[in-house]
C-alpha cells in the first residue's frame, strides 16, 4: 500500500496545488478576465502552448529572480526531457523560489531559457505554469511587467 502511495503522490501533489490555484482567483486572472485570450495565445521558447491561463500561477517579488543574479549554486536545476533538450535549451534564464508540494520547504529552482515566454507581461505579476515530479517540470515562465 505505501508503494501505491509513493507513485500517487506527485498526482495529489498536483491537484492539491491545482485547487489551491483555482480557489485563489487570482490564476484565472477573474480580475482581468480581457486578458483571456492573449493569455491563452502564450507559449514558451521551446515548450510549446503555456495553456489558457488558468494554470498559472502569478509570482511576486521576491519569488523570482534573473539567474545572472543568484550566486552559483544557489538555484537547483528543475525537471527536463532527457533526450529532448540541448545544454542550450537547459540554460539558466530565471529562478523562482517554489514551496516543495505537501512540504514546509522553500527552494530556489532554476527556469531553462526553453521555458521562458518573450511577450511582454500584460498581466502584471509574473505568471509560472508548472506541474511536478521529483523535482518542478516549468513549462512556462513569464517574467513580471506592467499592465
């Protein structure tokens, strides 16, 4: 049973973090909802469609940080696809502090370039879309801006 556990816990990880986005408002963007359809016209540099929107989660400072900024070693690296992206693709762009699903623990984890969405942010607060395994697979990252 505790094995059936141990592979079921990223899911429930993910749904609780899912529901927790879902009940805030603020991942639908409610507030903004003119915004729809340009956030679901977003994509990342290499990782494809970010979504609708209703999967990102916004990000305040200090969460985030230019990974020119953070001294070495500070950020760990997160999830990929083995055999899919380059050294290139896997490059330090950003690192945003994540709190661990069903931990007290806060880290430092680092946003490949792939990720990384080019459009100017008309949201505001910068916007993660993630989802986790043994460590944060971001799909999307959307650095902070102006509305």
């Amino acid at each position: 049973m505790s094995d059936l556990l141990k592979h079921l816990q990223p899911l429930l990880a993910a749904l609780v973090l899912w529901l927790a986005l879902d009940s805030a408002g603020l991942a639908h963007m409610k507030e903004h909802s003119n915004l729809d359809q340009w956030l679901a016209s977003l994509a990342s540099n290499g990782r494809g469609s970010c979504c609708d929107g209703t999967e990102a989660a916004p990000m305040v400072d200090p969460a985030w940080r230019n990974a020119s900024e953070m001294k070495k070693g500070e950020c760990e690296p997160s999830d990929f696809r083995n055999g899919v992206e380059t050294a290139e693709d896997l490059k330090p762009a950003f690192c945003v502090r994540l709190q661990t699903p069903n931990t007290d623990e806060w880290h430092w984890w680092v946003v490949p370039a792939i990720a990384v969405v080019e459009t100017p942010n008309r949201a505001g607060p910068a916007l993660i879309w993630l989802f986790w395994g043994a460590r944060p697979y971001i799909r999307c990252f959307l650095p902070g801006g102006g509305v």
